[in-house]
C-alpha cells in the first residue's frame, strides 16, 4: 500500500495477460526483497515466518466512484465480490496467479542470500500458504515454491500453511503431507468457525451477547476454546499422526491473551504470535503457563507433558 509501490501494483491487477502481469512484477520484486531483507537483519537470526499474498486483490484498487477511468472501473467490476473474506484471496491468488506467489518466494530467497552475503549468516525464513482448505492446493503450492526455490540455488527453507479453515483442521492429516509447520489463524478460523464476521458483529451483537451471557466472552479477544479450541486439537492430532514434529503455532489476536496462551501450551502448540504492543504481556502469560505445568506434574507426579495433556482433555 505504500506510495512509492501501490501504483505498480495496481499495474499487476490492471494488466489483461501474464506477460503484462509479469512486467508488473519485475518491478516488484526489489522492492519486496529489500523488505525482507530489512526483516532478516532486524531479526538478527531469529526465525521469520513470511505469509505469501493474502488480501483480495480488489482492496489495493480505488472505490468505483473514486475513479472515472473506465479501465479501472472495468476491473474494479470485475473483481468485485460479495463477501470478499470468503472469496478470492490467499492460495487461490496463488492458484489463479502462480506468478505473484513466484514473485514472492524469489523475493524472499533472495534476500535470505543477500543477508547471508553481508552477514555471513543463514537467515531462518519460513514460507507460509494462506488459507489452504485442501490438500492438493498446499501440494500444488509446495511445488511452485520448491521450483523457484531450486532455480536460485537457494538450499532448503521450510514451507507451511496456515490452518484457518475448519476444513483444514479436519483434514490436517492430509494437509501435512506437504507441510513443515502449521500456524493457526486464529482470527479467520473464529470467524469461519462460528458463521460471524468480526468487522460486523463487534460494532452490533457481540457485546450483547456478551452482556447477556449467550456467550462468556468476546471470541476475537478470546480464544472459543470449546469450539474453535476443539478443531485446533483436532488438527493438531491429525497433523502430528502424520509428522510427528510438525511445528505447530498460532498468529492472531489471541496470541496476546493469556487465557489464549495457557490453552495454547497446553495442547502442545510450539509458540504464539502477535501483534508488538502485545508481545510482552504474551511472554509474561507463556513464562507462567511453563512454571504451572511444572507445577501440576510435580504434584500429580507424573512428566510434565503428561499432566498438561490430561488437564486440557
């Protein structure tokens, strides 16, 4: 969205064939390997995970009567889409348009060897698939990501999906065949989970349900753990019958909560994500949830993952 670049991005969108996508997309990939690389260096080493292209393609275009260009009105049409969380965004982008995931991934290799180059040292990149729901879509993804991978003699770098789907947990066993780690998006599997749509239901019926106790809590703030808890312990059992390693996370909101984070640890999952003004108090709540598994098992004496696993059933 930035000034300098949502000019040539709006080039990609508007262009008709993929030979004029492609140009578009040259222009591009500098200006996001350059932003990788500042992530890289700012880590310092640490791991980074890179979500691939997520938003529908129609939020980088102006509104209809915002413009009077009959091109852009044209694709404006075109892409428009009636509920547009649920429509043509994430892996199906990549699906529809493998160049801009191509792109991406160039993008990233590069810059982890760059960095490498100046700093002698190896970033950790990770690269995650949104919104996978089948398996073959993360099969299909893995490969043109290997591809382009291969084609700048870049090593290996983990590859993975986030799990936002309900369908996805419910077939994760399939789903890990292709992956390295999952990473639950906590936000869109709530909202996909329940039939609510955040944007709407917090500004209308949310916090009257709430208030009057049809519901515990506000679910965006606070993992459903009966619920959408249940699916994520689903596919993390499906997942881990597959790889038995599978790193498993969350990134959302409610990897901020500490409610959420004590749940998380509980069933196993290998760390959180969220926003930077939450990261602190999300420490605060992981470092406590470790000292209360120690805790239970010492006082039940049984291992310590043993307890945790019989608390959280």
């Amino acid at each position: 969205m930035a000034a300098e670049r949502l000019p040539v991005v709006q080039e990609m969108i508007l262009a008709t064939t993929t030979e004029a996508r492609k140009v578009a997309l040259d222009k591009l990939l500098p200006m996001q390997q350059s932003d990788f690389e500042g992530i890289f260096e700012a880590m310092e080493g640490l791991p980074v995970t890179i979500r691939l292209l997520d938003p529908p393609l129609h939020e980088f275009l102006p509104k209809l009567e915002e413009t009077d260009d009959p091109i852009v009105r044209e694709r404006i049409v075109a892409l428009h889409e009636f509920n547009p969380m649920l429509g043509t965004r994430g892996c199906r982008l990549g699906i529809l348009y493998p160049e801009i995931y191509e792109m991406q991934v160039r993008a990233i290799v590069r810059a982890s060897k760059a960095v490498e180059k100046r700093t002698g040292k190896r970033p950790q990149a990770e690269i995650m698939h949104p919104l996978i729901g089948f398996a073959e879509e993360l099969k299909r993804m893995r490969e043109l990501t290997e591809k382009v991978i291969a084609e700048e003699e870049a090593g290996e770098f983990p590859i993975g999906t986030m799990i936002e789907l309900p369908r996805a947990c419910v077939r994760a066993d399939e789903i890990a065949e292709y992956a390295d780690f999952f990473s639950f998006g906590t936000n869109d599997l709530t909202q996909t989970t329940m039939g609510i749509s955040r944007d709407d239901a917090e500004g209308k019926f949310l916090a009257k349900y709430v208030e009057d106790g049809v519901i515990p809590q506000n679910p965006f703030a606070s993992l459903d753990q009966t619920g959408v808890g249940d699916l994520m312990k689903l596919g993390l059992k499906r997942g881990r019958s597959v790889k038995e390693n599978l790193k498993a996370g969350i990134c959302g909101e409610h990897g901020g909560d500490p409610v959420s984070v004590t749940f998380c640890h509980g069933i196993g999952l290998n760390y959180v994500s969220c926003s930077p003004f939450r990261v602190p108090l999300a420490r605060l709540a992981a470092a406590q949830a470790a000292l209360n598994e120690v805790a239970l098992a010492s006082a039940e004496g049984r291992s310590i993952r043993e307890a945790t696993a019989l608390a959280f059933e």
